[in-house]
C-alpha cells in the first residue's frame, strides 16, 4: 500500500505541487487577514511564491534535511502564529480558536520547505581558506579597508557633530565631569572611556562640544580597525574578495552601523568586541584542535577580549562563565591552563566590582534592574485584577501599588520598575522574591501573558522598532553643561540622512534587517545549520551568543530596543559565512 501510494504520488507529482501550493496560499492569505475573493491579484502573487517553496522543497526534501528543518520550523511556526494572537490595544492575547491547527500546520509547512531550499544551498557551496589568518596584519590590507569605512562615517559625523548623544551617556558624561556620582549602573569602563576625551576637550575649550567630539572620533577609530579586521579575515578565510567587499559596503553603508558609529551608547563598542571574540575563538578551535595542549599565549587574545565584553556590559559575566565551561570542556587536554585563566578573570571581575568599585565610592547597579520580567508580571497582575488583600500589603512595603497599576506598559518594563523602592528592594531582595512566588501558583496564567507581552518582539519577526535619537540630549535632569549641538553641512544634509535611514527601516522586508526578532530567529537557524553540517565545535562560541539572548529574554527592560541586540546584527553575517568555510586543520 505505502509503495503503491508512492508511485501514485510520483505519477501526479506536478498535481501534487499545485495542490499543495493552493491551500498554503489559503492559509498564508487567511493569516494576513484577506480572502481569496477579495485579492487576486495578492492571492496570485503569493500562490507563486508558494508554487516555488513547495518545487524546490520536494525536490530537494531527504530525511536529513527534513529532520533538521523541523527543529527550525516548529518552534518558528508556533511563534510566529503566537504572535498574530497579541493585541497590545487590550494588552491581551487571543483565545485559540477552531482554524488555529491548520494554520500552525500551514506556517510549519512553509518554513520546513523554506528551510529544506537553504539546508540543500549550503550543500552545494563551499569555501577554501587560502592562507594563515596571522598574514592579516602583515599585508596591511586591513588598514586600508578601515580608512575606507572612516571616509565613508566621516559626512555623518560631520551632519551630526560633534557626535548624536544617548540619555544614557548623558549621565554617564555627568559623572565623567563630576556633575554626578559615579556608578556601575552604566558600565564604568564605558564611562571611563567617555571620560578622558571629553574631560581632555573640556580643559581645552571650556564646554563639552570638543570633548564630545573627541570620544566620538575615539570611538568611530576603535569600529574601524574592528570591521577592517574583519573584512580581511573573511577574505582569507573564504578565498573570495568579493565578499569580503561586501562586508565592507556593509560596515561602511549600513545606516545602522554608520549611525550606531557616531553614537555615544555603550551598546555599540560592546556588540564591536563581542563580534571580534566570536571571530578570535573560531581561530582558536579552527587552529588549535581539542586534542592539543595550548598554553596561556595562545588564549591571550580571547583572554583579553572576553575582560572588555565582560566589563563593558553588566551581566557580561555571564557570557565569560559561559565560555569558560565551553572551552573547559571542549579543549580536554588543556583544562588545567583554561580554568585557571578564566578564574582569574572571574575573581579579577568580582573582585573590581563589589571591592575597588565600593573603595572609590562607586555605586553598584541597583538590584531591580535585573527584575524586570517579575516586574512585569506583578505589574501585569495588579493592573488586571489586582492582587488578594495581604499579598497587597505585603507588596505595598516595597512598591506603590497604584503606580503599577496606571504606568504598566506590556513592552517596557522600565514604567513598572520605576513604581519599586529600589533602596529598600536592595537591602531586601529575598522578599521581593517571596512575593513573586507567593503568587505564582494562583497567577501562572497572568505571569506567562505578561512574559509573552514583555518578550514580543525578540520571538515575533515584526514586533520591534527600529531606536535611535538623531537629536540631542540637553534637558536639565540629564546634563546641566551644555554644549553646542551643530551640523557642519547644514541642516538639509541632517534631514537627507534621517530621511533615508527612516525611509530604509520603514520599508517592507528591508526594514525586517532592523527586527529584533528577525536577528533572534536568524541566529537560531544559523545553530540549525551548524549542526546539519556536523561543525559541532562551534558550539563553543555559539553557547556564548545563546547566553546572552537568554540574558536578553530573562532581564531586558524592553524588548524593543534594537541596540540590545546590535552584537547579533554584526555576529550574523559572520556566522553564516562560517557555515560554508571548509573544515581543514591549519599548517
């Protein structure tokens, strides 16, 4: 029966094609809230689409493939048809309803086929590294591609000088001038490097225009001698120049990389150094197989790049624990040099923040601001139905209870950590934490809407915003010196350049590059296509960057914000050029 079912199919396989198109075409059309009668023309359009999914999907579907595009297609499928369900004007999320099945079956359908077209791509493409990557900066070619990317930031700086300055460098700026107390709220690397050139151009000049401009110029050289690294990494690597050219048009013209590069936030050089570790540890495993002995020397360099990722980011010590179990247990022969090493970093970065941060009167990040999801969901809770009389009174020492009820916001957990007394919470985080689960049992069902809520845009493709201020922070509360905010090619260059940007993100399918969700789900693939091409050992760095997205999806205030996720933008294309780079042991 099964073989004769077979043959049938095989007769009629065109029949089977067409069929299969038309009612994946219905399910696609129903998700986007049309009908067949009422749009032909986008019905035909997508039937098209569909029609070459499902030829190429069929044609190229084995077992393997399949396997592998399901654990892409499943979870994919079921967050992307969770997410057609949140309506933030309610701040609910619809009930299942009868047609739910089908359509989860339809949109698992479409993305395994998609995913069978990329799996039986990659097959076929590979990549031959040509030389050693240490000749990188003995032929000098790298220096060259970063003065091309500095030419090409250098108009935008000029339409934005001395620099576009965040709220959050703002105060940090305040602290470097000493208009405020010093605190590892923001990371106090960050602010020290803020610190010296602005208080260098302060010095010379009386206002903070210089200094302002001086650590945007400090920073936009750092990017660039990253990025022209990089893009003589992947020309060695792949053998090809003309995708190392395409690296290059992409940091030198991406709006978002050009904007980002003249950008005080301490997001930007902590996504540059955490693409650079990913790219040093994939030379690390590439040279040094997990049989070999390597000592401290040949660890230096991701030594070192992991202290400025773990101190550039609070919580960036969980990226750095999580790479020293990686290598710990990947490289079995040299545990003995990778434990010791990274528990001197560990204990060196304990020891700076809880003993020579306190000596210098530098305060700690507040507690609370790693609760944001149970803040969420107690906020959630109480603007709801409201919590029972002594879980209420309980969470009234700590909270004011009628701020969280008006100020909950599904995507910003900020309102609601704003209603918490982050002095008492300090001093008694345990009772905080009581209380989240005291009521738990009663409220699952709230906490994991106000989870889905909160996280909406890391898990659903078109649920983000693309964030940046072109303008210029100088309301009193964040920086009582001022400084002169000028465009040295005019304001009709400043509104050429927001326009485009705002124009390029707004886009259908181009704006998709600035989602938040896009890069989560991209990432996940990636790990899909790593392990379908048997590269187990990159799992090494990609433990990293899947800890961190964890660290994102359990403490980010708002899920929204893309330059939290600006590292995974700059690690993606790298990452999948590694997919195609041939396996071969160095000389």
């Amino acid at each position: 029966m099964k073989n004769k079912m077979k043959k049938i199919l095989k007769k009629n396989k065109l029949a089977v094609e067409i069929v299969t198109a038309f009612l994946l075409t219905i399910g696609v059309i129903h998700l986007m809230g049309k009908t067949l009668t009422q749009e032909y023309f986008l019905a035909l359009i997508v039937f098209i689409a569909m029609f070459t999914v499902v030829r190429y999907g069929f044609k190229n579907a084995n077992k393997r493939r399949l396997k592998y595009s399901l654990f892409f297609a499943i979870p994919f499928g079921l967050a992307f048809w969770l997410g057609q369900k949140v309506v933030y004007q309610s701040v609910d999320i619809k009930p299942v309803g009868l047609l739910d099945s089908p359509l989860i079956i339809v949109l698992i359908i479409i993305f395994a086929l998609m995913a069978v077209c990329v799996l039986s791509f990659i097959d076929k493409k590979m990549f031959v590294p040509r030389a050693n990557v240490k000749q990188i900066f003995k032929n000098k070619n790298w220096l060259w591609y970063s003065l091309i990317i500095l030419v090409c930031w250098t108009p935008l700086f000029l339409a934005f000088f001395p620099g576009i300055v965040s709220v959050d460098s703002a105060v940090q700026i305040r602290q470097a001038i000493g208009e405020r107390a010093w605190s590892n709220w923001h990371p106090v690397l960050h602010t020290l490097f803020i610190a010296a050139p602005v208080n260098i151009g302060f010095l010379i000049t009386g206002d903070l225009t210089a200094g302002i401009a001086l650590a945007t110029i400090a920073q936009m050289l750092i990017l660039c001698v990253i990025f022209g690294y990089v893009v003589e990494w992947v020309i060695i690597r792949t053998s090809k120049k003309w995708i190392g050219i395409l690296f290059l048009l992409f940091f030198a013209f991406c709006p978002t990389v050009a904007c980002y590069s003249i950008t005080m936030w301490k997001d930007v050089l902590f996504s540059a150094f955490f693409m650079l570790l990913v790219v040093r540890i994939y030379e690390l495993i590439r040279q040094y197989s997990r049989e070999k002995e390597i000592g401290f020397r040949e660890l230096l360099p991701v030594l070192l790049l992991t202290i400025l990722v773990g101190f550039l980011r609070n919580g960036g010590i969980l990226i750095v624990l999580a790479l020293a179990v990686a290598l710990f247990v990947y490289y079995r022969r040299a545990r003995k040099v990778v434990a010791i090493s990274f528990a001197a970093i560990i204990f060196g970065m304990v020891l700076v923040q809880k003993v020579v941060y306190g000596a210098f009167n530098i305060e700690s990040s507040p507690f609370m601001e790693s609760m944001s999801v149970p803040a969420q969901q107690l906020g959630y809770v109480v603007s709801i139905n409201g919590l029972d009389e002594d879980t209420d009174k309980e969470l009234s020492k700590y909270a004011d209870i009628k701020c969280l009820e008006e100020n909950y916001t599904p995507m910003n957990a900020d309102p609601a950590k704003n209603c918490f007394n982050y002095g008492l919470i300090n001093d008694n985080k345990l009772e905080l934490i009581k209380i989240w689960f005291r009521v738990l049992p009663r409220r699952l069902m709230d906490y994991i809407k106000a989870y889905v809520l909160h996280t909406y845009s890391y898990w659903y493709v078109q649920g983000s915003v693309w964030d940046l201020d072109f303008g210029h922070t100088h309301e009193e509360k964040w920086l009582k010196t001022e400084y002169t905010d000028l465009s040295l090619l005019g304001d009709n260059a400043r509104n050429i350049i927001k326009n485009i940007e705002l124009g390029l993100t707004s886009t259908p399918w181009l704006g998709w590059t600035n989602s938040v969700g896009v890069l989560f789900w991209s990432i996940y693939f990636v790990l899909i296509m790593f392990l379908y091409r048997k590269h187990y050992k990159m799992l090494v760095f990609l433990v990293c960057i899947f800890v961190y997205m964890i660290s994102l999806l359990i403490a980010s205030p708002i899920s929204w914000i893309f330059r939290y996720v600006y590292s995974l933008m700059l690690i993606l294309p790298i990452l999948v050029v590694m997919c195609f780079i041939k396996e071969r042991k160095e000389k």
